[in-house]
C-alpha cells in the first residue's frame, strides 16, 4: 500500500507498542492512534503523484470513515472520543483536498513550498492567461442562449481535461514554474465552466 512511510513506525500511546505511521489502529491493542502530522497522500497510502485514481480514493475514505464513526467509540475513554474526532476531521480535509483537481495541485505545490498564484496575498502576474480569461468572460456575458452556453461549458471542460493532464506531467517533471501557471489555468477554466453553468440555469428558470 503506501511506499512512502511503509517502514516507519511510533509507540502506541496506550500501549507503547510499535505502531505504522498512517495506522489508525494500535495492532496489539486496538486503541485508536491520533492523526499525526501526515500529509494528505500518506494517509491513503499513496505516492505523491497528480494522476490520482478518485475511486479508489473514495472506497478508501469511505472504509477509514465507518471505523471513525462517533457511534463506535461512545463508550470508549474521552481520550480516544477526541482522537477519532481528529482522525476524522483529518480524513475529511485529504478527501476534499485529493479529490478536487485545483485543490489538489495547490496542495502539491505548497509541499514544495510553493504558494499557489492568486492565493492570498499572491496576484496572478501571468497576461497571456489574464487576457484568455477575461475574453472568456466576455464571451459568457453575450451569450444568450442555452446552445451557446452548452458549447462553452462542452469546451472550457475539455480545456480542463487537457489542462489536468498537462498538470500531471510538470508535476511528474518537478516542473514546478509550468505546474503554478497550469493550476492558475485550471482554477479559471473551473470557474467559468461553473459561472456558465450557473447562467444556464438563470436562463431556464426566467
């Protein structure tokens, strides 16, 4: 399963038995571990790569989930409440963080040290992409009607596919220059497909 932290081990805290990093049982006594400081990709056993497989991500989350289940630990020590409270809540942000495309590669990014352009503080300073987004934008202002929309949205979703694609590549590369400028690409590519989407709906409901 995981080839990154296979091998590495730490004591049980109720036992002091060897536990696996990424564990979130004890295997001699079955107490749940606390979370740690393990990123996203270690707590689903994999190697630190764009092109992830979401399904089995999901079947994953959703097994780790139901042995985290407040449910199962109602008579169990406050301690042990709390750390499945944590190990859940840690679940839930690799989920959200792996399964999304843009939050992904910024995620990626900030491994590397990386802050993401248009993140806080940081603007996009990228004018071939400032100029494609905002005749985008234009272009989604004039349509006016369902077919034109469909096309848009047909088109800025394959751009993405493209993008995401391009995405895995620089990041496989340790491109990291070409990995910030494709993330900015596909954060506004998302966007517009939603605002699209989002005009779509307007027109059907007026």
């Amino acid at each position: 399963m995981s080839n990154t932290e296979h091998s590495a081990h730490k004591a049980c805290w109720s036992c002091k038995g060897p536990v696996e990093v990424g564990a979130l049982f004890c295997d001699t006594c079955n107490a749940i571990q606390p979370p740690g400081q393990l990123d996203h990709f270690t707590r689903f056993g994999l190697k630190r790569s764009f092109d992830l497989d979401i399904d089995e991500i999901e079947a994953t989350y959703l097994k780790q989930q139901q042995k985290l289940h407040p449910d199962r630990f109602a008579a169990k020590s406050g301690r042990e409440q709390a750390f499945s409270s944590q190990q859940a809540a840690s679940l839930n942000e690799a989920f959200e963080t792996l399964k999304n495309p843009v939050a992904r590669a910024h995620y990626m990014l900030r491994l590397e040290g990386i802050e993401p352009e248009g993140g806080e503080g940081h603007t996009v300073n990228d004018p071939q992409l400032l100029m494609e987004a905002m005749e985008m934008r234009e272009a989604l202002d004039d349509a006016a009607d369902k077919i034109t929309i469909d096309a848009m949205i047909k088109d800025t979703r394959k751009q993405a596919r493209a993008c995401e694609k391009e995405l895995g590549t620089a990041f496989d590369n340790k491109s990291y220059d070409a990995a910030k400028k494709l993330a900015t690409r596909l954060r506004y590519l998302v966007k517009m497909t939603e605002e699209a989407r989002a005009k779509k709906s307007r027109l059907a409901a007026a």
